[in-house]
C-alpha cells in the first residue's frame, strides 16, 4: 500500500505529463504541501489555465482524504463507483481525462492493484472508469497496468427460422395425436352436426389471411438496420455554427473525392479543435438538409446518458478504414440510397441503438463491427442517436 508521499509523488508525475511539463520543475519541497497545493503549483508552472471551480476542488479533496488502510479505502472506493454509474469521466467530455481524473487516478491506483478479485467485482464502473483512463494517458513507466477482465459481449440471437418451423411441426404433431386419441364416438357427432345444416345455408365468407411470416418479415424490414449506410468517418475541420450556438459545422471524410459538410449539435460538449482529425460514425444515406441555412449531409451517431449531461461520438477502432460501411452479424441487406423521411425509417431504428455495458455499440445488441473491431464509447448502456 503507498504511503501518503508516494501518492504525492504519483500525482506530481502524473499532473506532469498530463499537462506536458517537466517533472524536475517541481520543487523536492513541494510534496510537504497538500494535494490542491501541488495541482496549483503545477498547473500554474505548465502555463494551463487553474480549474478553480468547485467539481475539481470537490475530487481534489476527494483523493486528499483518501484512506490510505485498504479495508477503508474501499468503502471510497464504493461511493466513487456509484459516482461514475452515470458518467463516462468525472470531469469533462469523455473525449480526454480532466486533471481531477488524473489525480483521483494516481491516488487511488495502488489501493486497486491490491484489491481481491471479490471486492473488484463490486466496483465494475471505477473498473471500466480506470481501463478508459490507461488507454487514454501516456502513463508507462509511472503506474503498473491493472489489467480489467472484459468478459466476451453474447448478443440476443432471434430464433433460427428453421425452430420456429420445428415449432411449428411439433406443435402439429401433437394436435393430430390429441385428434387420434378422440373418440370414435366424439367424431362421429362432429359429422351428423355437420350434415344437419339448413340446406342453402353458406358458409361465411372467409377473408383471406396475409401470411403472418410474410408480415413479420415486413416489420423486421421497417426496423432493419441494413436500411443505413453506416461509415467509418474523419472529421478533417470543425467549425462554430454561424447563426446557433448549440451547433457545429465538421467536414467529414468519408473516403469520397468530395468531404462531406456535417451539422452537429455537438457545441455544449465539444470545441471544434476537440473533434478535428476524431474518427466518428456517421450515417451517409440521409436526406441532406439545412439546419438554420448550412447545408448538412449525414448524421453523427453519438452516445448519451439520461439529461443528456454526456455526450460522446461513437469512435471506430484504429484499424478500421476511412469509408468502410459498419456492419452487423446475421443481417445483410442493402442500404436505401436515400431514406424517405415520410416513412419514419430513421425513427424506428435509432430506439434499437444503444451501447451495453461495455460501451460496445449495439444494434438490438448486435455490435458495430468494422474490419479493426466494434465501435465503442466511454459512455456504457447509453442511448445512440
């Protein structure tokens, strides 16, 4: 278990290269001082503008009273669990880890590295929390992996149409063994109240039954998402919407001789700067339209949280290609060229997309897939739209 100056020294090392400055321009003496103190000093020294807002002071103090004795650390541990139910970061868009992100992480990294596997079990969001911050920060050398079991994502399988024809045969089966078993007697009263009709008396008029596994097949057509054109995108330039400030304007490649000109309401929870040279997923095969006169010409696909309060893109795995159409195991089918807004497609699919609980983005729990893996989110059980 670290002592207090080690974790003092973790935060030090940790807020240095978050922030780009030189370890060895932190004075030895610092590490007398407390948490806020050492923030400060090195936020002040690396030229970053001090965060002096009441949610970084809040996780400030958070990790300064951090137990360092393991049986009470983990009762921290809980509460910072249920902190991040609903969060994809503690502070910030998700996009990059906040420096009170990177302190709480230096502080409680050795607590967690001790941890049983049983207490692990119970804190699934500071787990997935503390992958998202290892992959997102250059910490080699500083901290030890804490390696997070990831167990393989199983999406709901839709009954084969062969069992459904099984079905279907059993089920027939067993009626003609009822209709053996009946009495001879049974049948026999069955035939004289058949022939005991009125004379001229007709039959009903039967209406002819559509085909209910032709129907079924319609609606699975109306909500199928082989309906999109779903790709790999770039966003090469973001800009501030001209006439709304809730909005962005991105151009987009898409691996066509043109980029494409995007319009997101992305403004609250992201700078142009963020999302310039960001891999997204975006949806190609929408009308294009105009939103407060800028012409747009897909859709962004990103996860939320209830609120929303956060907001994130969906981001394709490195070696996926620019272009490249997402795919989905078990549906094939091709794509409109345009979809007709008066048939509602794009509103009966999007209720279908959400991510699990790894932050895998589904459709009906069928993932995203690309030549380099599924499309993720920091955001987990997240509505996608």
């Amino acid at each position: 278990m670290a002592t207090v100056d080690a974790r003092k020294k973790s935060v030090v090392l940790a807020l240095c290269k978050h922030l780009s400055l030189d370890s060895s321009a932190v004075p030895a003496d610092s590490l007398d001082s407390d948490i806020k103190s050492l923030y400060l000093n090195i936020a002040s020294a690396s030229g970053y503008e001090v965060n002096h807002s009441d949610e970084v002071l809040k996780w400030v103090e958070f990790a300064e009273a951090f137990p360092v004795a393991l049986d009470a650390c983990l009762e921290s541990l809980k509460k910072l669990n249920d902190e991040l139910s609903g969060k994809a970061v503690l502070l910030g868009n998700g996009l990059k880890p906040s420096e009170a992100d990177v302190i709480v992480y230096s502080v409680i990294h050795s607590s967690l590295i001790n941890l049983s596997d049983t207490n692990k079990a119970e804190l699934q969001h500071v787990l997935r929390w503390l992958d998202y911050i290892q992959h997102n920060q250059e910490f080699v050398g500083l901290f030890e992996k804490i390696l997070v079991q990831k167990p393989g994502f199983k999406p709901p399988v839709s009954k084969p149409d062969g069992a459904v024809e099984a079905d279907s045969k059993s089920n027939k089966t067993e009626q003609s063994i009822k209709n053996v078993n009946k009495s001879e007697t049974d049948i026999s009263k069955d035939k004289n109240k058949a022939k005991e009709k009125p004379t001229g008396e007709k039959e009903p008029t039967k209406a002819k039954a559509k085909p209910a596994d032709k129907e079924v097949t319609e609606k699975e057509n109306e909500v199928s998402v082989s309906l999109l054109n779903i790709q790999v995108g770039l966003i090469r330039k973001a800009w501030k919407h001209p006439s709304a400030d809730s909005l962005l304007v991105e151009e987009i490649d898409v691996g066509e001789a043109k980029l494409r000109q995007v319009v997101s309401g992305l403004a609250k929870y992201f700078s142009p700067d963020e999302l310039t040279n960001r891999r997204v997923v975006l949806i190609t095969n929408v009308k294009p339209g105009k939103l407060r006169d800028v012409v747009s010409e897909g859709l962004v696909l990103c996860a939320s949280n209830e609120g929303p309060t956060v907001v994130e893109p969906l981001l394709p795995p490195e070696g996926a290609k620019i272009g490249e159409r997402i795919s989905f195991s078990g549906i094939d089918g091709k794509p409109e060229d345009v979809l007709n807004p008066k048939k509602k497609q794009l509103e009966k699919i999007t209720p279908h997309l959400f991510t699990d609980d790894k932050g895998v983005a589904t459709f009906k729990g069928i993932p995203f897939m690309t030549s380099g893996g599924p499309c993720t989110s920091s955001i987990t059980r997240a509505t996608i739209k």
